[in-house]
C-alpha cells in the first residue's frame, strides 16, 4: 500500500501534483502553442511515445479546424495563442493573495452552501497551502478500490502505469479529431482522472470527489476515461457544489466512458464554475465533450448533470449505442442566471438493436440568462425497435430571460419509436401568492417550485448530492423572483 | 378581532371598495353577499395581501396589528387564512410538502415546535378522513389536474390543517354539487370556534343552509349597505340586491 499513500500524497498536496517531472525549469511554459510546446508537454510529464505521437495528431488536425460558431452563445473571440498550454496549478500564482482580494459574492456564497471554512480560500483560488483534514479518509478509500481491483488515479498517474490500458481505450469514445475543442484538449491537456472497472466488478463506492478540491485543480484542459469491463459497474460523481474561481477562462475537457457487456456507468456531475459577477464579469466559459459508448450487449449509460455555473456553456454529454439492448440516459438540469449562457443537451445515437434512451432536460432561465437544450436522438438503419423518449421542460422566471428548444431527430429504421415532449412554464405571480398566503415566504417557494420542476433529474442523483444539488439551485436562484 | 374603518382601494384607476367599515368579532361566522362587482372578493384579496390592488385610505386592523402593512406571509403566519376561488395549480410541488412547509412556517411564528415528518402525516390523514379524500391525493401536485370540487375540498383540507384565527372564504361554493358542497361546509362548521372568526363571501343562500351565519352583511358599490342576522340572507334570496343598491346610491 506504500504506493497508494504516495498517490494519495501527492494527489493532496495539489501545489505538486506535477512532482514526479524532475527536469522542469520553469512551471509555466510562454503562452503560445506549437508542436513544440507539445513535445514539451509530453516531455515533462514523462509520458510514452504512444501519447506524444496521439497530442501530434490532434495538433495538427487541429490546425485545419475552425472554431464552432452554431451553438447559441457569444463571447469575444478567443485567442489560442494567448494562452500558457502548461503551467503548474496556475490558479494559485495569479490568485487573489488572501480572502480579502476575493470577490464578496462569492465569499457570501461560499456561506450559504456551508462550505467548511479551511476549504474556501481553495476554492476562490487564494495562494494558500490548503489544510485537509480528510487524508486519512482518502487513503482508506483508496484501499478499499485497490482490493477490489479497481483503478482510481489520475489521468497522468495511469498513462505511466497502465499505458496499455490507457493505449487501448483513449480517444476509441472521442476520436482526436472529434470537434475543436476536443482535438484541441487532446493535443494539450494536463491531467484528469482515470477509471478502470474489472470484469464482474461492482464498485464498492461512489467515486466522489473526495478529494474535491485537489481534484478540481486539473487546469483547464482536463480528460477523464472511464472504462467499465463486462458485467462492471461504477458510479462516477464530478464536481461540487461550491463555485469555483479560476484564472482559466477557456475550459475545454473531455470525458470518454466505455461500457462493455452488461456493464452500468452512471456518471453525475454538479458543476458550478463561478459564472461572473452579477454582469457576467470573469465567467469561465465551458466547452465540454462528454461521450459515452455502450460498446457491448445490455450495457448502460446515464449522465446525470446539474449545471448552475459557468459564464457560458457549451455541453452535450453523449450516448452511443452500439451494443443490442443497450441503455442511455441523460437527466439535465441548467440554470441561466444573470448574464449566463446555457447550450446544453445531449445525442443519442441508436446503432444495436432494441437500444432505448431517455432524455429528462430541465432548463431554468432567471435573470437575462439565455437558456438552449440542443438533442439529437439518431435512430441507424440496422437499430431494429429503438426506441427514445424525450421530455424537455422549461422554467422562466422574469421576462428578460430566454428559453429555447432545438431538438433533432433522425430516424432511418422504420420501426423506430422517438417521442418528444416539450414544455415552458413560467413561474406565476397567482403561484407565489397562493403560496405566500399559507405562510410561506417568497424565496421558499420560489425553492420549491424549482426544486418540484427538477424532481426527475434529482432522483437521479446519489443522495447527499441531491440535497447539495437543491441547495446550490437555492442559493443560485436568490432574489431571481422579487 | 377584524377592523375594516373606511377603506377605499383601487383596482387599474377604478374605484371598487368606498369607504368600507365592518367589524368582526372572534367566534363570529359572518356572511358576505352582494351583486357582481360589489367589491366582495376585491375585499378578501386585499384581506390577504394581493398584489395589484391601491389602498387610498382607509384602516385595517387585526387583533390590534395594522394588517395593510404586513406581507402576504407575514398575515397567514398571524393567522389569516383566505380560501381561494380559483385555487392555482403548482405543479411539481406535493401536496403534503406544501402544507407541512406551510404549517411549520406558522408553528415557528407562534414560537412552536415544527412538528416531524411522521407526526405531521398523522394528523394530516385524519382531518383528510373527515373530508372525505383520497389519502392518494397527498402525493399528487398542489391542485393540479383537480376537479373543481376537489380544489375546493382542498382549499378545506388546508384550512383545518393550518387551524387560522381568521378564515377567509372567497365563493367556496361555486361550482360545488350538493356532496361536495355538504362536505365543504362540515368542514367550516368543523372550524367554528369562539376563538376564531369565519368569513364567507358568497352570492347565494346555498352554503348558508349548511353554513349558518351569525351575521349577514351586503356589499353593493363597494360599501356595506346592510347588515343583521342570519334571516337577511333569506330575504336577499328571495328579493334579490335591486332593493340595496338604491340604498348605496
């Protein structure tokens, strides 16, 4: 176990996560990108050919792209070359220098969702050595998925271990080519986690981000693969509820899972990056990839998410169903609040006959919050019996917000059944009295009637984190309804 | 208990209520009545603190406490309680939910324990039996997809759960058939009590056979025009306002 505590170790001491590179100069390398900041890259973190070869690809692939202009967001454009593609956790030089330097919002939040006091500063991205009293929990935890057999590591931890592992399943989900942004991540990212499930294996817990500070400081171009093996299951959490500063304004990760055989993946996410001030001021904006693949018979995949943070995101986590009889879901919740942009959605791509999808997306406009569920549900010609239910609710509150809908479907077997159900609800000033004269204040009710909205997706959460999801929404929402 | 001296309000620059005074005294049950537009459920709404409606003077105090000034919550906390004509449909929100939220929020008011989860579901159940619901019905969303019977029924059921000092009745028995309307008003009757006062607007004699009133007052042009006992309900059922509204000329 001496090698489990040292992960542990240098997981928890997040200033040097990057420890095992020895030959590093610098921590930051000029801002910029060629392939020889690439070689770098890879360089420094010690990584196979096999990787390096693959970041080249992608890099030049990328160089033939465009950025995506369709998704219903703006933002000033982006210059690529004005960022540092590698640099020891950033966050924590250019940060505020203490507490006081932090945005008051921001500190007020961290209040109402009780975040202990000695991780806040963490959070906001203050240059402290953050105090964890929860090592020895990590370590047990670890244990616990090491007997079982099951791998929990970091993205870079596992490309030195496991290169077979990794070799065999990185970018089989989402190719490098992919889009943009995915083949940009691919050449450059840093670091993320990595799961793998053996055969049989169910896991013993919720892959929480127990360590959900330390695990958040992957940077802005994070990659996580998670590979269940036949017959597997796991539960993957990512994210919490606290918002988090970042001096990254560009975060661009990938997700990639692999079910194999009858093997389950529910993957959840609450995400609250910090959104801005209340005019949209320093927000991150989210360009994800997250794809699933139900690659063998009966498998299954759900995206749970619930999306409050964020200056604009961009985000549709993906099922494709290759195995016969496979099952992907997703369950969405989004808020636009303020200035915030949401496109979100999801794909399902029916391949394997008999495969189902079910697609729940709540999306919550407040504020001048522009709020978009992009689908797309694509039945094949040999997916015999498919079947897809969608339901696509929305929820307005005030009448400068947005809310819209653009579902695609695409169905090339006939004997395809795809429903579609959309709804817009507005929350009514005849709710809130009603509700205000049996005695409950305005703010609760506005709680309540957000909290019965997104009841679908929330049980679909583990449970502590949907008391942490109804909280976030709370305290997100706050004042949106005078 | 309930002081209205002089009050005038306003609806989008019209002039509904002009200058109405009425007094109601704990342990009263008293009857509203009038013709359309008298000012009747303009009247419980203001009671109630909607939104939307212009006080231009006028007083109302409630045990003593300056009502007008108070929020919406704030009076059901003290005590108020209006029963909605047009119950609204919240959907997404549980019945059961609603009304534990709403019954702790006034417990804790009134320096109360809140009461837990079992405790509360038990007494819930009971007065549910005496209105004769569907235990079924506390998981389903606050009045959505009810009959309008069921809505008034539940508009009751949330009455004697919350137990007001001051209950509001706006048109409980329109839409009612005669069951329902027989069990609504057991209800009412149920709630009598010399600590608490029951008003009912209302524009016809119905639930008065089952709702015995100790006091009648017409509204006709946004006054009070005629006041006495439970006799004067049959009288107007039997006359009609046309004789009352010369009298608020």
């Amino acid at each position: 176990m001496a090698t489990d505590n040292k992960d542990v170790d240098s997981l928890l001491r997040g200033e040097y996560r990057h420890g095992f590179v020895t030959d590093i100069e610098s921590d930051t390398v000029p801002p910029g990108l060629d392939e020889d900041v690439i070689r770098l890259i890879s360089r420094k973190k010690q990584e196979p050919v096999f990787m390096l070869e693959w970041r080249l690809k992608a890099y030049r692939h990328w160089l033939t792209m465009k950025e995506p202009r369709w998704a219903h967001v703006k933002h000033p454009p982006i210059d690529f070359q004005d960022i540092s593609y590698y640099s020891a956790p950033k966050s924590k030089k250019d940060g505020p220098k203490s507490l006081a330097d932090v945005d008051p919002k921001l500190l007020e939040t961290y209040e109402k969702l009780g975040v202990p006091l000695h991780e806040r500063a963490a959070l906001a991205g203050v240059a402290v050595d953050a105090v964890f009293d929860s090592v020895s929990v990590a370590t047990t935890f670890r244990e616990k998925l090491a007997e079982a057999g099951v791998i929990f590591c970091s993205f870079s931890e596992a490309v030195q271990k496991h290169p077979a592992l990794v070799e065999q399943y990185l970018g089989s989900v989402v190719p490098y080519s992919d889009n943009f942004y995915a083949t940009l991540n691919s050449a450059v990212f840093s670091d993320g986690s990595f799961v793998y499930v053996p055969k049989g294996v169910r896991s013993p817990m919720e892959l929480s981000t127990y360590f959900r500070i330390n695990a958040s400081k992957t940077g802005q171009f994070e990659r996580t693969l998670i590979v269940a093996d036949e017959g597997a299951y796991v539960s993957y959490l990512e994210g919490c509820t606290a918002p988090m500063r970042d001096e990254n304004q560009l975060h661009a990760a990938v997700v990639e899972l692999v079910a194999l055989k009858d093997a389950q993946i529910k993957y959840s996410t609450v995400q609250n990056w910090y959104p801005g001030d209340a005019e949209g001021k320093g927000g991150i904006y989210n360009f994800v990839t997250k794809r699933g693949e139900c690659r063998g018979e009966r498998s299954r995949i759900s995206w749970t998410q619930v999306e409050t943070g964020s200056a604009i995101t961009w985000k549709y986590p993906s099922c494709v169903l290759k195995g016969d009889g496979s099952v992907g879901e997703f369950y969405s919740v989004a808020v636009a609040n303020h200035y915030q942009q949401a496109d979100t959605g999801t794909k399902m791509l029916h391949i394997g006959k008999g495969t189902r999808s079910t697609i729940v997306s709540k999306g919550i406009s407040a504020g001048h919050g522009q709020n978009s569920y992009r689908g797309l549900v694509k039945i094949a010609a040999g997916a015999e019996d498919a079947r897809n239910h969608t339901q696509c609710d929305s929820l307005l509150m005030g009448d400068q917000c947005g809310a819209h809908t653009f579902p695609y479907m695409e169905a090339k077997n006939p004997t395809a059944q795809v429903e579609h159900e959309a709804t817009t609800s507005k929350i009514s000033d005849d709710q809130l009295f009603y509700c205000r004269s049996r005695g409950i204040s305005a703010e609760d009710a506005v709680n309540m009637i957000v909290n019965g909205f997104c009841k679908d997706v929330f049980k679909e959460l583990p449970m502590e984190f949907a008391v942490e999801a109804q909280r976030l929404l709370a305290v997100t929402l706050e004042g949106a309804v005078g | 208990m309930l002081e209205i001296k002089n009050l005038h309000a306003r609806v989008d620059g019209k002039d509904i209520l002009k200058g109405l005074s009425l007094e109601v005294k704990a342990g009263e049950v008293c009857a509203i009545m009038g013709p359309n537009g008298s000012g009747k459920s303009t009247l419980a709404h203001i009671l109630a603190g909607r939104e939307g409606y212009e006080v231009t003077s006028g007083s109302v105090s409630f045990e003593g406490k300056d009502l007008l000034a108070l929020a919406p919550e704030e009076r059901a906390r003290e005590g108020v309680f209006l029963a909605f004509q047009y119950p609204v449909e919240v959907p997404g929100v549980n019945n059961v939910y609603l009304l534990k939220a709403a019954f702790n929020a006034i417990r804790k008011q009134r320096g109360e324990e809140e009461l837990d989860a079992m405790d509360f579901l038990a007494l819930v159940k009971a007065k549910m039996q005496f209105m004769e619901m569907d235990p079924a019905f506390l998981n389903r969303a606050v009045n959505e997809g009810f009959s309008g019977g069921e809505k008034k029924r539940n508009e009751i059921l949330q009455m004697l759960v919350l137990e007001p000092k001051l209950a509001l009745l706006d048109e409980t028995d329109s839409g009612l058939d005669i069951d329902a309307l027989k069990v609504v008003a057991k209800g009412v009757n149920k709630l009598r009590d010399p600590k608490r006062a029951i008003v009912m607007v209302t524009h016809y004699q119905r639930l008065l056979d089952h709702v015995v009133p100790d006091k009648v007052h017409v509204l006709a042009g946004g006054r009070v025009v005629k006041s006495g006992g439970k006799e004067l309900a049959l009288e107007l059922e039997k006359r009609g306002y046309d004789w009352l509204k010369d009298a608020a000329a």
